[in-house]
C-alpha cells in the first residue's frame, strides 16, 4: 500500500470520527436525537437518552480523529499507522458486532445504513494493517 492510499484512508477515517465526535461532544441531545443525520433517527431506537454516554463518545471518536490525524500526517511511519488502525479496530469491531445484532427495529434503508456505514469504518483500519508497498525510496519495515 502507497503511503498516498494511507493518508487518504486515513483522513477518510479522521472526517468520520470528526463528524460524529464534533456532533455529539457539542450537542448531545441533538446527536442522540437526530444521528446519522438527513431525517435518519438511530440512536433513540436503542434506549433513553444519556447526555454523560452521549458526550462521552464524542470525545472517543474525537480521540480517535486526533490520532488518525497525526498517523495521516505521518503516513510513511508503519508503526504510527498500524497502532491507529489497531485502535480503530478494537473500537469498531464490538461496536460493528453490536448493532449487526440489533437492526430489527430498523427500516430497512436503516439497516443497511448501518451495516455499510459500520462496515465500512471496520475495514479502513484493517486495510491499513497492510504492509506499505516499497517503492520511491520508501521501504517497508515491521
């Protein structure tokens, strides 16, 4: 993998935890009322509202975004960049296994949603578990 594919796929990874962790940190109950977004409503259907819970994943993913910017910016560093997407990974595959288990109140435009959306915040990080391919003076190391 090019350094060039690692930053764009993790500045891809960096806008999704920015969006949810600038939303939810700043507004709580605008987030658990109102995510994903464009007339989507998935958190209410999972239980009541909890502005501690709410903010406190803001805060997570905005972590993560800080983190998978800095990998971004320094996208040659293997190490940097497989210890970004091993956070990822042990944050999105329990969330990921979560929700494929509770989709059933969901329409199913909703359902997809969020096995795509979540799927897809998954495989990122495993995809930048790949070796850097070597190549323009770049070399590939642990």
């Amino acid at each position: 993998m090019t350094a060039t594919l690692r930053r764009t796929l993790l500045l891809l990874q960096a806008a999704t935890a920015l969006y949810v962790g600038v939303w939810a940190a700043a507004a709580p109950d605008s987030w658990w009322r109102s995510f994903p977004g464009a007339g989507h409503h998935w958190l209410p259907a999972l239980g009541a509202y909890n502005e501690h819970l709410a903010r406190d994943v803001g805060a997570l993913y905005l972590a993560l975004a800080l983190v998978t910017l800095g990998a971004a910016a320094r996208p040659a560093d293997d190490f940097l960049v497989r210890l970004t997407a091993a956070a990822w990974l042990v944050f999105s595959v329990p969330h990921l296994a979560y929700h494929l288990g509770h989709l059933g109140h969901y329409p199913l435009a909703d359902r997809w949603g969020n096995v795509l959306s979540l799927g897809l915040v998954t495989l990122v990080p495993a995809v930048l578990l790949a070796p850097r391919r070597a190549g323009r003076g770049a070399s590939v190391s642990g």
